[in-house]
C-alpha cells in the first residue's frame, strides 16, 4: 500500500441552501473584515450571501474580478490591492480561478514570500487569515484541494502551487448556485472534474482510500453531466456534478493528477483555451497512450463509466474511451485541436512545454517522452 496523506478543511457543509451559513462560520472567527474574492458573472447572483454577511456584521470589501485564468500579474495587483485593506479573512465564491486566487491571497497577504516564490510542492511559509470558499462549479474542486493555479506569462505556462497551508478551513458546497452556468461552462467544469477522478485512480500513487473517491466521482459525473448541460435547472444533477467535482478536488492533495493535465497547460498558457476543453480534448488519447501500462485500471474506470464489459480488459477499457469521447460530443465540446484554431506547427513547442510540469508528469502510469507528447498531440489535431 502507497503511503497517502489526506488533507480536507475541517469543515465541510455540503447540500442546497447552504451558501449562506458562511456568514456565521465568519464571524464565529471573530473577524469583521473580509476580503470577497469572486467573478463578474456570480456577484450579481450573491445576494442571499450578502444579506447573511451583513445580518453578521461583516463588512465586505470586494476584490477586482477574476474573470479569466487568472496570471501572476493580475494576482500581484490583487495582492497589493489586499494588503491596503486590512483584511482579516478571505472568502472566495466562484469557479476555479476566483478559489485559487482566494487562496493564494490568504496565504500572501501577511506574508513576505512572493507567489513565484512558492510555485511547487511545500514552498509556501504558511497562512494566518482564515479563508472559506464557495465553488460556483461543478469543476475544479479547489474548494478542498491542496492547489492553486496561475498562468505564468512569461513561460506561456500555467504554474501551480501546492501546500496543506491552501487547503481551505471551510468550503460551502451549494448546488444551488450552479444553477446558472451556462450550457459551455457546465459542460467544460464537469468534464475537468471527470478527468481528476479518472487521473487520481489511474495513478501511479493510487490508494484505496482515494479510489473510493474517484470512483464514484467517475460515476456521478457520467451519469449526470449531459443532463446538466442541456437543462441548468435539473437540480438532481446538478447537485450530483456537485459532489463528483468535491470527490475529485479530495483526490488532488493525496494523488493529483497525470499526463492529461501536464499536455493540457499548454494549451491555456500559450492559447487560453479553457481548462477542462483542453483536458477533454487530450484525455482520450492519453488514456489510450496509457492503458497498455495498466488495462485492468483503465477497464474499472470504463465500467464506472457505465460501459458494458468487454472480452479483455483492454478491450473494456477501449469502450470506456469511445464513451469518454462521445460524452463530450453529446455535450457541446470541441473533438480535436485544429477546431480550437492550434497551428500544428505549434506541436513541437506545447510538447517541450509540457515536459517541464514534471510534479504532474511524475504521477502518470506510463513514462511520458517528448516524442510521445508530440504523437499524443498530432493524435488529437
């Protein structure tokens, strides 16, 4: 058995209507001042938050919007932002980026270190505000995780930060406020939270304890994404991607992710396609490029899938890919990279970039090349 460390915040609420309880969890802190970390499509949609912070004397300061994939410039001016403020708590309500966000400032803004200092594993010094997020997605699952994301402009590559000091000390898990995603967004964040369930039990550091986990993320997401893409109302499924997406943020602090997600930060670094577009585009032919290493793992996932069995594990495992590819279709997203307008004279380069996420590359079941990360690119054009 891998020796395995599971970090979660020591409050997690989670069911329709609970977005509000935040605002006694804030000020049974004792804080008064907090820091509101959001995007411009959720803030107008957080009134009900608002009333219960302002019936507990909270007095809210609203940070700029992150309304894209956030970079390191765009967070230094938050962060500068934030240390004139007096901040004495951060609450981050929104999708991935407006979280990881959330949760660098916590982490920074009392501290000395810079975020470039502590891109990698366990650089950060540590975090003294209490930070409390909300997830308006049902992707990420940065309301529990261990990580943070930033786009590095100079590298063209998106650079993450791990340490237990960002796992959140509360998370407010509401179903209720995905109701409005649009169709696109729905689609892509729950196809990034299936491919963090697949990736985690298709590991190099899989565990029992986070194959329970990832396993019925698998099957949550599988069984209810289309359903959420083409009716935003269905509250059934809705509340499903919601605990699938929690499953997969409770696999990245004990495993993390693999080769889907180190060939897919190219991808938004260099040509701003979004996260989980990008991690649906490469993850069929990555799990094929993989399942040869562990078909028996690829054909449990196949079967979480909803696929029937066939006569081999690998031949299992192969429905499950056709599956994968055919849900995505089913719901809107782009097949291959020459449909996102990606020259292919670009291969090269995104396949030299990719090699460098080496805390991801590191994880995945089958050793990953340049020379393969070309072919699995050209795959996909």
């Amino acid at each position: 058995m891998n020796l395995v460390t599971l970090l979660q915040p020591p409050r997690v609420a989670l069911g329709n209507g609970c977005a509000p309880q935040c605002a006694e969890y804030l000020a049974q802190r004792g804080v008064r001042r907090v820091l509101l970390v959001s995007s411009t499509p959720v803030l107008p949609t957080l009134g009900a938050i608002r009333d219960a912070l302002q019936t507990s004397n909270l007095t809210v300061v609203t940070a700029a919007p992150v309304d894209s994939e956030p970079t390191c410039a765009q967070f230094e001016q938050m962060l500068a932002a934030a240390r004139r403020e007096n901040i004495e708590a951060v609450l981050g309500i929104g999708g991935g980026s407006a979280m990881d966000v959330a949760k660098l400032l916590a982490a920074l803004i009392r501290g000395t270190q810079t975020v470039t200092d502590v891109f990698g594993i366990n650089l950060l010094a540590g975090r003294t505000l209490p930070l409390v997020c909300l997830p308006t997605t049902s992707g990420t699952g940065a309301e529990v995780s261990p990580n943070a994301i930033l786009l590095d402009e100079a590298a063209a590559l998106k650079k993450g930060v791990v340490s237990p000091h960002l796992v959140p000390d509360a998370a407010f898990i509401d179903p209720l406020l995905t109701l409005t995603v649009p169709p696109g967004v729905t689609a892509a964040t729950g196809l990034d939270a299936l491919t963090h369930c697949i990736e985690a039990f298709a590991n190099k550091f899989a565990h029992p304890a986070v194959d329970i986990y990832a396993l019925e993320g698998i099957r949550l997401i599988a069984a209810h994404l289309e359903r959420a893409v083409h009716n935003g109302q269905d509250r059934e499924a809705r509340a499903a991607l919601a605990l699938g997406s929690y499953y997969g943020g409770l696999c990245f602090g004990p495993v993390n992710t693999g080769a889907v997600h180190a060939l897919s930060y190219p991808l938004g670094g260099r040509f701003h396609i979004a996260h989980g577009v990008a991690n649906s585009l490469l993850l069929p032919h990555v799990l094929r490029f993989n399942t040869p290493a562990a078909p028996e793992r690829y054909a449990e996932v196949a079967l979480a899938l909803g696929v029937q069995a066939a006569g081999s594990a690998a031949a299992t495992a192969e429905r499950g890919v056709e599956c994968l590819g055919q849900l995505s279709r089913h719901c809107g997203v782009p097949q291959t990279l020459s449909e996102m307008n990606i020259p292919r004279e670009a291969i090269p380069s995104m396949a030299q970039a990719a090699m460098q996420v080496t805390r991801l590359l590191k994880n995945n079941l089958r050793p990953v090349t340049e020379a393969d990360a070309v072919t699995i690119y050209e795959t996909a054009f």
